[in-house]
C-alpha cells in the first residue's frame, strides 16, 4: 500500500503496511538515516521529527497518519538554516552540545521548532522544550550554552 | 586559535548536527540479511534440549546453536570463560541460546519462534548476601601497617556499611555489528565500539582465524560508558557466526529493550568500614571489606575490583590498611566496564564514612576532609608518594569558597533545627526542604599497575605523499571528542597547523593497537605517544637541517621562515618513499607496582575533584531535586577545555542519575526495568545547573606523569564525585541517613522509619 506525503519540501511515496513506523520507513525506505532510534517507545525523543510543523516522535507515527501531509527531517531543518536556527547551529558544535550525537538530531528538530515560535528562548523555556529529548552525555549544559544567553559568572 | 587550551569545533560535530554522521544501524551492505538472538528466560537452569523446527520459520532462515561453534565456546577478554552461547546450563535471564538470520528483522524475530527449548530451572543466587557464603569469581587484599593494633589504640572507632545498586549504560545508540565474509574467508566487522583490537582478538579466538583474516573498523559510536568496552566482542561473534551460516553478511542490532536486559552493568556493591580515628578527627585506622556483585561470569570484574580496591581509601592520609576485596558470582548478566570502573561505588562508601565519623565528631564535613586529604609527598596506604599535581586541598578549598559551603551548611543546619524546634518537621504541604552536600575524589587515571607497561601500546605516524602527517591509532571517538583533541596535540607538539596532521579511522587492518578506548587512557597516554610520534616524524624531516625548528607550520632557521614544513615533507616523501615511525608508551621507570600484595605506584598519577550540592527535598514526598552542582576538578592541563568541561558536566549528571533514580529492581534475576519507560535517566528537567571549573596544576608544561603537556585522564573522575555529595545534601535537608543509593523516595521513607541518621541507626 503507498502512502504520499512531502518529505522535507519533496513529494514521496512510501509502500508499506499502513502501521508501520514512520521511523523505519524514513530511514529503511527513503534512505533518511539523520533520524535516530534510541528507545522505540517514545521516552528518548532521539527520533524526533516535524509533522506539519510540529515536533512528533516518529517511532509512534504509523505511516497512514502521514498521508497528505508535512514531514521535515534533520536533513531538511539543517539543510539551509535561517535566521536564530542558523546561529543556534553554528553555536551547539562550539559549545559543547554535540558529544556522541546519537540523541542530537532529535533535540536539533526539537529546538528548531521552538526557535520558529521564540526567536530568543530563556533558559527555562529551552528546558521545557527540550523534556522529552534525553541526552546521556552532555548533561544538557553545552546544549543550554548554545541556546541560551550566558548569565554572568557568580 | 587551535592550541593547547583553545576549544576549536570538534571535525564530526556538524555531520552529527545534520543527521549525516553514519552510525552502525544507518549502514546496510549488499545483500544484507538481520539477525535475532534467542535468549534465556531463566536465571538458572539446564538446558535439556535445543530443537529448531526449519518449517516454523520464514523461508530461508537459518540458525545457529552451540554446536556450530568452530572453534572455544568463549568470548576472549582476559581469559576466555564467558560463552559465547550458553552450553548445558544458562546462568542468567538473557542469556544467548542460539541464533538466527533471515532476509529481514521482522523475519528474524518471527524465525525465534522455531526453536523449542526445554529447560529444567534450578535454584538462582541473586543477592550480595546469597552469593558471599560461595566461592568468589575473583578475590584480592592489601595490607599496610598493623591495622588491629591501631583500631585497639583509636580514640572512636566508626563503622558503616554502604551500597550501591545495577547502573544501565544508555548510550543513546544501543549496540550493535554487521559481519561479512569475503570469498577469500576474510572477515570484516563493522560496528560501534569502543575497542577493535578486543572485538579482533575475540574473533580469531574463537573462529580459528589469523590476525589478517580479520578486519575491525568502528563506526560513528553513538556513546560508551564502558558498555561497548567488552560486550561488542561477543556480538560480533554473534554477527560472524550468523554471516558464517548464512553466507552474507548479517547485522545484529540491538532494541533498547534487549540492550538493558541482556548486556552489561555497573556493578552492584556492598562496603563494609570499620575506621579507627583520633579524638581530633584523623584517620588512625582504615579496616575496608568489598564485595561487587560480578553476575554470571568474570568477564572484567578482576580489573574493576583491582581498581575498587585501589581506591577504596579515598584522598585520605592512613598509615593502617586493610583492605579485603571480592567479585561475587550471581546469576544476573556479567556486570562489567562502566565510567569510573569500580571507583564510585568505594569512593561513595568511603565518603560516607568520612560524614558519618564527622558527625560523631561534631565536625562538618569540610573540616574533616580538610584534616585528611592527601598532600604533595603524602604516602598512599599502597605506598605511593603523590607527586606535586596533587590537588585534593587545592580543589576542596576553592569549591568550598566558592559556594560559600561553611556559611551555606550552617544557614540550613539552623533552618533544620528551627523547624524541628517548632514541631513542624512533618507538616503536610510544607515548604520544600533545602540541603548542601559535599564530597572529595580523585581518580588514577590510565591502566592499574602494570597494564600499560604489559602492553606497551604503539602509535604510527608517516607522511603522506602531501606532505601531511598522518597519526594511527586505534582509539574511537565514542562522543568525548579525541577526534578534536588528538589533532591539536600532535599538532601542538610538531610545530604544525592543524591542516597539517591527519587522523587514520580506527581499522585494524590500518592502525597499530593503540589499546583499548577506556581508563581515562585516550589523552594522557595515547595523547602523549600522538605527541611523542609527531615530534620524531617532524625532526626525520628536519635532518639534515641543524638548527632548525618547525614553527605554525613553517621551517626556520635562526635568521627566519624557510619553507612549509609541508613542502619539504612532501620532498622527502617523494624522493625516499613510506617514510613511517611507530613509538610505543613506556611507564616511568619509578612506575613499579606489585600485583600480588598491591603496593606500589598503582597509577602514574591522580586527577582530583571536589563537588558541592545542594537540592531540594519534597517533605511530603521525599522527591529530591537536585538545584545545583559545582564541580571543582584539578585535570593538570585541560587540552580541550570545552570538551574537557563536558566530560565532568556529563559524569556530574550520570552520577545523580546513578545517585537518586536509576534503579534496576530484580525479581527472579529478571530486571523489572527493561525499558526506558521505566529505567529512569535524568532529562534536563530533572537536572541542576552544573557549574564547572577546571584547576591546571601542570599549565607550563610537562609533569610528573607524562601526559601530554600535563593532561591527566579526566573522562572518569565526574563519575565519583556527585552520589556522595547528593547523600550528604539530603542528610542536611531531612536529618534522615542515606546509607546507600539510589536514594529513592520509598527508601528515604523506609530509612527514616528505621531511624537511620547521619550518624547510623538511632
């Protein structure tokens, strides 16, 4: 069964069983391996997509719910970043937010979707963004650093 | 800037930005089936018969069960003594039975329903206690001086059994190999790890293979930990045997779910103390007794107990030691390498027994610590003389100015006592409870005693027909960023630009075994033979050139530039062929170390810490939320500080995960949390902000120790300050004891019924 949606601007057509996992079949089926599988039961936030904008974890969609509509992947996002997205990027390598990286794809899709709504996120609104994007390197401070503005030393 | 102390961008961090960065799952060969592993539901039992009904399975499938196995059944480490598949008995829930491949990973879940396996249960150890009345699977001491006799002479003798629990590796990126066989019967391995060199030995020990018969290239390693130290060796076993069978090449991945159930964990502990201390609060006497909870096999549970042992006595100064170790066997899956290798579990209990003595003494913790820490000159109870980077009071003193520690524990030690004065300790909807909580650590970084004097590890450097430098290693860059900092080593000790040297992938058919990717080793050993290589490759292409240096990339001579370094490299390459130099690492001679009565210099030198806490207390639930962390670290030299600030912001963070809500329940040696919906890792809500600041007691260079300009071994160290420093944190909040973690809510309750208070058991 085939399923058309637009992945990252592009018409595509997926085959598959309906309920099959968006996650593999972005990955297994239209090659897009930026999208990573850390739990498979929605608690890591590593497979995180857009779906018609909003973030969505994509080892939870079924392919039928994708019918129609807006995928962006990590590929996309990243492609051609604009604006406060563009500097957050340039910024995570710098300040330490990327160690292993298996979790970042996910918390990149996570924070471009913030930054599309608030441009100069605080602290405290990047933390609640990021809740479901579990990181087991960093301790989420060279994340936060990125996003940020630094507060003064104490 | 890219020198020594600057923090230029890692070279993988915008592949990994972007979602290219390939990691094991995302790579598929040709004509590439999946494979799927049966596994054992009991803790303990005889396995009766193994039957595998061919017309159960999707079309094609094949299997494989022990009696494929063409050569030992054991996954070589150090001896050979864990199975690659159970034999006639299973020894733990999870363990591999047998194999299968087919065309998909649906398939070959769907093949494991072809197998029937009869199974006669028999009875499990599953405790510390249970398992301490048997035979150890590995046991060791020490001794120093006459410790009865001191504990007859001390003023207060205090004792103190402490514990801490299963810790799970999460690295974001579960486990995971694809073999394949070439027509020659050559074998390649791909896969995420930690240590090629381990998973090759592996290989052709148990398949009868040469060394060049087999090829091992690490992928993009998506998080270590020690969990893809010693496991990813039996899954590329598993992997080639399926490849073997099958005749293509096999993956074999790993769900979240069958990575915690089946592979390795830190290991359970259980710290006995029995400490003699003068009236004035020093350490007369250290009597220590270990048990670590080994599971089912030995795999590296005799080198982690080695290195408990080693620091089980703390930063302290105590002329009187014993110290009695053992690795129990359990019938759980083999606990294994995990950050800090031992270390935090006795790091935990000697810290808490330092609270506990201080609260006997009516000293506070800081002046305790204050009293015994280790100087310059100071002996170790193994008898090693601590060299001048010694840091313990250098980073005590400065956290504890830094959070004004004194002044903040006596602000909330009153508020306590106020409210308990006012009888509204228990009030139901109370404010939550403030505490602070501090701990010191060190931690010996590289291989204990005499391992990398055994194994000597060489590094290659040659030039390529550029005129580069190209380095040889076989470290992986598991997310610690030695991808960044080995170039600006070799690039700092050459007189190079960074575009000057080149890194070789890890690959054994192409590096040298530089040794394996743990023990803090990456930087301050492998680092400095990067250093040492790139030098003597520099000065061959300076022969002939007296006087010259190499300085940014250019050739001088005392009146100026002469050439790019490149430029003449690229000439003698040219005119003389492989120009190719391989040094290996040779301990200090001072460096000895006796492994039968454990005296000696145990490590070339120590990296130090010290932690302050403080976090709030949920006086209805007992919920603890860490607010706050600063981590003071002496790392003698930070080559990367950005990246070396990372490594202790994230240990700091795996330590209170460890410390307040990771727990692993058993129940009929079946772990309950096998998930992450129920296996629980800090998010970054339930993290504190984590301030870092790195002490440099090597900043002009050189050391004691021979890291690299000055750098010591740092990627363990966060690990075995932050579980102590929490404990004390909530005995200041609460008055209620912390003997062990995780320091759950349901224990905080079960211990402050039973009385217990930083001093023991009312």
């Amino acid at each position: 069964m085939s399923t058309a949606f637009l992945l990252n601007g592009r018409a595509v057509e997926a085959d598959g069983h309906p309920m099959s996992r968006l996650l593999d079949v972005l990955r297994e089926q239209l090659g897009h391996t930026g999208t990573k599988e850390g739990c498979g039961e929605g608690e890591c936030g590593a497979c995180t997509v857009r779906l018609d904008g909003s973030p969505v974890l994509s080892c939870l969609v079924p392919l039928f719910q994708c019918a129609g509509r807006r995928i962006e992947t990590v590929e996309g996002i990243t492609a051609a970043p604009e604006g406060p997205l563009r500097d957050a990027l340039e910024r995570f390598v710098a300040t330490g937010g990327v160690q292993c990286g298996a979790c970042t794809p996910g918390i990149v899709v996570t924070l471009a979707s913030l930054l599309a709504s608030n441009a100069t996120p605080s602290r405290e609104e990047v933390r609640t963004a990021l809740a479901g994007n579990l990181c087991r390197c960093t301790g989420y401070e060279g994340i936060l650093r990125a996003l940020a503005p630094a507060e003064p030393e104490r | 800037m890219n020198g020594i102390g600057a923090s230029p961008p890692r070279p993988d961090g915008f592949a990994k930005v972007s979602g290219a960065a390939r990691y094991l799952d995302d790579l598929s060969l040709p004509g590439m089936w999946h494979g799927a592993t049966l596994r054992s539901p009991h803790a303990h039992a005889r396995i009766r018969s193994i039957a595998w009904d061919a017309a159960l399975a999707p079309d094609g499938a094949v299997c494989v069960t022990v009696g494929d196995l063409p050569g030992p059944n054991g996954v070589q480490l150090i001896d050979d003594g864990w199975p690659i598949l159970a034999g006639a008995f299973t020894h733990h829930v999870g363990e591999p039975v047998a194999l299968v491949a087919a065309p998909t990973r649906l398939a070959a879940q769907q093949a494991l329903q072809a197998f029937t396996v009869t199974y006669e249960p028999l009875d499990a150890v599953l405790s510390l206690e249970a398992a301490e009345a048997l035979p150890p699977l590995y046991q060791l001491g020490m001794d120093s001086g006459d410790v009865d006799a001191a504990l007859a002479r001390a003023d207060l003798v205090v004792e103190g059994e402490y514990r801490t629990g299963h810790q799970e590796h999460i690295y974001i990126e579960c486990n995971g190999m694809i073999a394949s066989y070439a027509e020659d019967g050559a074998l390649t391995v791909l896969g995420s790890m930690q240590c090629p060199y381990y998973v090759q030995k592996a290989l052709t020990h148990a398949l009868g293979l040469a060394d060049e018969q087999v090829r091992v290239r690490a992928t993009t390693v998506g998080g270590g930990f020690g969990g893809k130290e010693d496991f990813p060796s039996a899954i590329a076993l598993h992997a080639a045997l399926l490849a073997r069978a099958c005749g293509r090449p096999v993956k074999l991945v790993y769900d979240r779910h069958e990575d915690i159930v089946c592979t390795s964990k830190r290991h359970p502990t259980l710290v006995r103390h029995r400490t003699g201390v003068t009236r004035d609060g020093r350490l007369a006497a250290l009597d220590i007794e270990i048990l670590m909870d080994g599971g089912a096999y030995t795999t590296l549970s005799s080198v982690v107990l080695s290195r408990a042992l080693l620091h089980s006595f703390g930063p302290y100064r105590c002329a009187d030691v014993r110290i009695r170790a053992r690795a129990l066997r359990t019938h759980t899956a083999p606990n294994s390498a995990f950050r800090g290798f031992g270390a935090p579990q006795v790091e935990f209990a000697i810290e808490r027994q330092m609270d506990r003595i201080a609260h006997r003494l009516g000293l506070d913790p800081l002046e305790i610590r204050l009293r015994n820490a280790v100087a310059p000159g100071d002996r170790l109870p193994t008898g090693q003389i601590l060299d001048a980077g010694t840091s313990a009071l250098p980073c005590l003193e400065e956290v504890a100015r830094r959070t004004r520690f004194r002044e903040r524990r006596q602000e909330l030690e009153a508020a306590r006592a106020r409210r308990a004065a006012e009888g509204d300790e228990d009030q139901n909807g109370a404010e939550p409870r403030r505490g602070i909580g501090l701990s010191l650590y060190f931690h010996g970084a590289g291989f204990t005693g005499n391992g990398e004097r055994m194994m000597k590890s060489p590094v290659t450097a040659r030039l390529l027909p550029d005129g580069r430098i190209e380095v040889l290693t076989a470290m992986t860059d598991m997310g610690q960023g030695c991808s960044a900092v080995f170039p600006q080593i070799a690039a700092a000790a050459g007189g190079l630009l960074p575009e000057d040297v080149t890194f070789a992938e890890p690959d054994t058919a192409e590096v040298p075994d530089s040794g394996p990717t743990v023990a803090s080793r990456t930087t301050m050993i492998v680092g400095g033979l990067i250093a040492r290589v790139t030098a003597a490759l520099r000065d061959r292409v300076l022969e002939g050139l007296p006087g010259h240096t190499v300085r940014d990339g250019w050739i001088e001579s005392p009146a100026g530039r002469v050439e790019r370094f490149r430029d003449a490299a690229r000439r003698l390459r040219a005119e003389h062929g492989p120009v190719e130099l391989t040094l290996r690492h040779e301990p200090p001679a001072w460096q000895t170390f006796d492994e039968t009565t454990y005296r000696g210099a145990a490590y070339p030198t120590y990296a130090w810490g010290a932690d302050v806490v403080e976090v709030e207390v949920d006086p209805d639930t007992l919920a603890v939320r860490p607010l706050q962390v600063t981590a003071v670290c002496e790392v003698g030299r930070a080559i990367h500080p950005t990246l070396c600030a990372g490594q202790i912001e994230g240990g700091t963070l795996q330590a209170l995960g460890w410390a307040l809500l990771e727990e692993m329940k058993l129940e009929d040696g079946r772990y309950l949390n096998d998930r992450l919906a129920t296996y629980v890792i800090p998010t970054i809500l339930d993290s504190p902000r984590i301030d870092v600041h790195l002490l440099e007691s090597h900043r002009d260079g050189g050391g004691p120790f021979g890291g690299p300009f000055g750098a010591k071994g740092v990627g363990e160290l966060p690990m075995d300050g932050g579980a102590p420093a929490v404990a004390q944190a909530i005995e200041n909040a609460t008055g209620i004891g912390v003997p062990a973690i995780p320091a759950t809510p349901e224990r905080l309750l079960a211990w402050q019924r039973a009385g217990q208070t930083p001093g023991g058991v009312r």
